[in-house]
C-alpha cells in the first residue's frame, strides 16, 4: 500500500508517517506554512509520480482563533485544499481519509454524540471543517472521514500547552466546564493506517472510550510526567475573553468504529499513559 501524508510536517502527518513505516508500507510526506497552497497541477503531478492508494489529508487551519480572525483563508486551508486533494485523488484512483474534528458537536449528551447525531459548529474553524467532510464524501463514496480529537509530543497540542504551561509558568488554569473524549496521536494514526488497510469507507468517530473535562485530563497528564497536580487550578470557559465560541461537549460516542473495527479504542488514562512514556522517552 502506497500513502502520501497532507500536512506530514504537523503532529498527526509525523505520526502517520512513522506509523506506515513501521507497517513497512511506501509512505510520501507533503508539508508546508499553514496558508501557502500547492497547485493542483504540481500536487497531481506529485500523485502522478507516486500512484498512491491513499492520501490522508492532515493538512489544515486548527488554531480556532485565528480561522476566527481570517475566515477567508480558513475557507481556503480548509475547504477549498480539502477539494483539490479529493479532486487529485480521483484522477490519480486514490481514496482520501479526511481528519476532521469533534468540534462540530456541542451536544450535552451523557455518552457523546454518534455518526447521525445533528451537527451544531459554533465558530469557523468547526464549520469550516465540517464543510470540508461534505466536500470528502460527495467526491468519492469510499473515501473514509475520522471525526477526533489528538494530543502527542512536539507540536501544538493541548498536551504540549499543558506541559509548557508548568514549565514556564509553575501552573495550568484549565477548563472544568468542557468535556472531551481525546485520543494519543499515536494511536490514532495506527487505526488510521490499520482503517485504510481494510478498506473503510464513510463517516467514523475514533476517539478516546471515555469522556473527560479538561481540567481532570490536564491534573492526570501533569501527575503522570511527574510534577504537582495541584498546580492545576479549575477555570470556566465563560470566564476567558476567547474570540471564538468554544463548545462545552465534543464528546465522541465510538461505538460504531469499535463494532465494524472490532476493538475497543483506549480510555483517556491509557492515552495518558502513553504520551508520558513518549514524552519521558524523547526528553
């Protein structure tokens, strides 16, 4: 199996990378600024050359303030890329699994939200994602859609913030009226990989099993690198001058993917467990 990696240089494009390697599959990586477009015509060419059986499109505009400030370049990150790779992967007979975002729920249900659940995006960043999951599977039916939420090592994850955060500062002020089902990137990738090697197809939510808000993640992830938890302190999102509107539930129910993938995705401490094992590892 051939793949070539969208964003390659980001969090999950790197985890992507290293997972299909270690699977001993041919893996291409494509990266860049945030922003910068590559042309259909060289990004096809690329493909071309390759001959892909898949294109996983990490590439994307996450940081939800700043897609808030510029929805035109969010439109044209993550909509208007999001087609010119889907368009590429028809002429070069390759199907696309799309990353997207559990963002475009706010739902307030006890066991998250499900594949036929109502949307309900409250800033740019959301719909301009969920717009980008329409443009994946009306290109192609058997292109694949994960709806997630990821955290690792050496990027611009909400882990990363948090370990910055007691290094820099000595504390964490973290959410406790957000709730949110996150998955090590790690993990992620290996179902991805795992995903595209079966041949799914359509829309899935793969995400941690649990639920969790912030604030408890952020004391467990600081307790398992090692330092106070107490250094942790609880905060309201409606008390933080944000410029774009925050869901309070992006909780996933996985169920589907566990049935059809036969598995049962990792609680939020085993995700835990294994960024810290990476972190202390590269540190």
């Amino acid at each position: 199996m051939k793949i070539i990696v969208t964003g390659s240089t980001g969090l999950l494009g790197r985890y992507f990378l290293k997972q299909a390697k270690s699977c001993c599959y041919e893996v291409f990586g494509t990266g860049g600024r945030a922003g910068v477009m590559v042309s259909k015509q060289s990004f096809l060419a690329y493909a071309n050359d390759i001959k892909p059986d898949w294109i996983v499109h990490c590439a994307a505009m996450t940081n939800v303030d700043e897609c808030e400030r510029n929805p035109q370049l969010a439109e044209d990150v993550n909509i208007t890329l999001t087609k010119m790779v889907c368009e590429v992967a028809i002429e070069a007979k390759a199907r696309v699994l799309y990353i997207s975002t559990d963002s475009v729920f706010d739902n307030n249900k006890m066991y998250g939200s499900n594949e036929t659940d109502i949307v309900s995006p409250l800033n740019i960043y959301a719909k301009s994602k969920l717009a980008g999951e329409t443009v994946v599977m009306t290109h192609n039916f058997w292109n694949l859609v994960f709806r997630t939420n990821f955290f690792g090592v050496g990027g611009k994850s909400y882990s990363d913030w948090i370990v910055n955060s007691i290094k820099t500062e000595g504390i964490v002020r973290a959410f406790n009226d957000v709730w949110w089902t996150p998955i090590y990137a790690g993990t992620l990738a290996e179902y991805g990989v795992q995903a595209m090697d079966r041949g799914m197809t359509g829309l899935y939510h793969v995400a941690g099993y649990d639920g969790i808000p912030q604030y408890e993640f952020a004391k467990a992830l600081v307790g398992a690198l090692g330092y106070n938890e107490n250094c942790v302190f609880p905060i309201s999102v409606d008390d933080v001058p944000l410029l774009a509107k925050r869901p309070k539930d992006t909780m996933l129910d996985t169920s589907k993917f566990e049935h059809d993938f036969d598995t049962l995705l990792p609680y939020v401490s085993q995700s835990i467990d294994a960024y810290a094992e990476e972190y202390k590892h590269v540190h």
